[in-house]
C-alpha cells in the first residue's frame, strides 16, 4: 500500500520549485510514495507592502501558518526555505526531518534592464537605488557601497524581477511609494530556481557578504512523533546541508538574534573539518563583528555554540539590542 504524504508550502514559483524537488527525490527514495502538493497563500505572500516584522518576522509571515496545519494533523510535512525558519525559539511538536543538499548560498546582484555594472561603477553608486527587504543586505550594501539609496522592496523573486523590470515602485508600508529601484540583491539560489540566473551581474563573494543563516537550504518539517513520516524524509536528507545549518543555527540561537537583527552565517564543511564564520551588523553605523572558527564536522552545534558566544563576547548583544523594536528593546 502506497504511503500519501501531504506536504504544505507557499504558492510562491520558487516554493513550488522546491517542493517539486522534494517530491521528485521522494519518488526515488521511495518509489510507492504518493505525495500531494497543498498550496499555502500565507501571511506574507499576501501582503508584499510590509515590513515583515509587522507579522511576526519571516516566521509569522511565511512559516507559521503551514507549521499549523503539520501540528493539527491536515499535513504530514511542510517546505520551508530554512532562512526563512526561526532560529531563537522552540518549535514544540515538529522537527526537520530533512534537509536537501544546500543551493549556492550567496546574493547577487541584478540591475534593470539597461544597466551594466560598469555603470554603477562609473557612478560609484551616486543615483542608484538598490532594492531589498533584508536587513542583512541593507546592513552590509551600506557597507560596500555608501552612495548607494537602499530602498524597501518586497515579493517573490519572479515578482521583484517584474517590478524592477517594469519599473514599478514599492509601495511602503505607510501607503506611500518609492523607487523604482535600479537594482536589486536577492539569493542566487533563489534567481536559479525560477529560471533567471542569467540575469546576475555580480556574485558577492561569502568574504564579502555573508549569507543569512541557512540560505539556500530547503527543509522539510514534520511532527516529532510521527515517526513513519520521519524515516521516509530521512531518505532524502543530506547529512553536509544539515551539519552546516546546525552549526548557523545555533549561532542565532545563541545570539537570540531575531527578524530584525542583520545577523549572517555560513559554514564550509571538508575532510571532517567545519570552518564556520559569523557576524553581527548595526544598520545605524558601519559596526561590524565578525568571529570565525574552525572545528569538527560532526559537532556542528558546539561550534556555532562557541561562535555565537564569542560574537556576544565581542559586543554583539549591544548591536541586536539596537535594532530590536524600541517596545522589544
């Protein structure tokens, strides 16, 4: 008898791509599998004008509402960009029972059509407005290019590729409007899966820009008793891609970082050995801290453990602290 996995994700096209991803490793690991595909229209697909902190960050926004349904037994699994997963709090009664082999995990740069980067380095950047919701990214464009406007700009990537296209401005979430935008930063990952990655001008280098915490791995969550849904998604974990998110995640666990908090991490595993760096920013300034270490692979936890503490050590907390809601600071 063939076992039905119903497995929840947002309607976005990059979620479904990686959900169908999923589905087709299921198909092989598993071959008697049927899965079904339930499409989510979640807080934060819904509403592209706020900041995501209004929703509860990218948990409340793109997360909570699929997590629920796992919980009230209407899904055996959900898919979940692991970035978008939060990483400072318990998840009573679920688990990620598999992480896919991880994307190229860096940002990029995409400009409108038009533009070259050999403009935006002829101008230095004066006159250019960038685009993006992260504050990550803010934090460190701010960094590498002071002339440049950062602007807000949400939606899917096939979306803000229109919008930057089209030259749409961003509505705020005041009402007003801003941009158009000239460029935009967004995960190479996430250009790949909706078929545009011909149309990066620039690769930022890890060194350069450290990813968010888990970006480009997709994780597959399921309820910690339902064991039979566990071994199934276990046949398609990749144990590489699941060390390296342990260790970031623990990080951010650490820090208590949260939505709002430019907080970045990667971690590089090789030969049994994990180089792990991680960093904290402050939007207001030019702060800037940065830990790296290396340890063992198979201890990925105690790693991101004496990382995170370090980063506090360093002076981390101050900046987390600052760019908290003043009701939450």
């Amino acid at each position: 008898m063939a076992f039905r996995l119903r497995i929840g994700t947002r309607k976005s096209v990059m979620a479904l791509a990686q959900t169908t991803e999923i589905a087709r490793r299921l198909a092989i690991t598993v071959p008697d599998i049927e899965v079904e595909i339930v499409k989510f229209d979640t807080t934060g697909d819904l509403d592209q004008t706020s900041k995501l902190l209004s929703h509860g960050g990218k948990g409340g926004a793109f997360v909570a509402q699929i997590r629920n349904a796992v919980r009230e037994g209407r899904l055996q699994a959900a898919m979940h960009s692991l970035k978008d997963m939060p990483g400072n709090e318990d998840t009573p009664g679920l688990v990620i029972g598999a992480t896919l082999s991880r994307d190229p995990p860096g940002d990029v740069l995409v400009l409108r059509q038009g533009l070259s980067l050999a403009d935006l380095r002829r101008s230095a950047g004066r006159g250019f407005r960038i685009g993006t919701n992260a504050v990550r990214r803010v934090a460190y464009v701010r960094r590498l290019f002071p002339e440049i406007e950062v602007i807000h700009f949400r939606g899917a990537a096939d979306t803000r590729m229109r919008k930057l296209d089209n030259g749409e401005p961003q509505r705020l979430p005041d009402g007003g409007l801003t941009g158009p935008a000239d460029g935009l930063i967004m995960a190479r990952s996430g250009l790949e899966r909706v078929g545009l990655a011909q149309r990066i001008v620039y690769e930022f280098p890890v060194g350069e820009m450290l990813p968010a915490i888990g970006q480009g791995i997709v994780a597959v969550e399921c309820a910690a008793a339902d064991w039979q849904t566990r071994q199934i998604l276990a046949t398609i974990n990749d144990d590489i891609a699941r060390c390296a998110a342990e260790a970031e995640r623990e990080v951010l666990w650490i820090l208590n970082g949260h939505c709002n908090s430019p907080v970045a991490g990667h971690a590089v595993i090789e030969n049994g050995r994990m180089d792990l760096r991680a960093a904290v920013l402050d939007l207001a300034s030019d702060a800037l801290i940065e830990v790296a270490r290396r340890g063992a692979a198979d201890r990925p936890r105690e790693l991101g453990r004496a990382v995170g503490l370090e980063l506090l050590a360093n002076g981390a907390a101050r900046l987390i602290k600052a760019s908290r809601p003043r009701d939450e600071a």
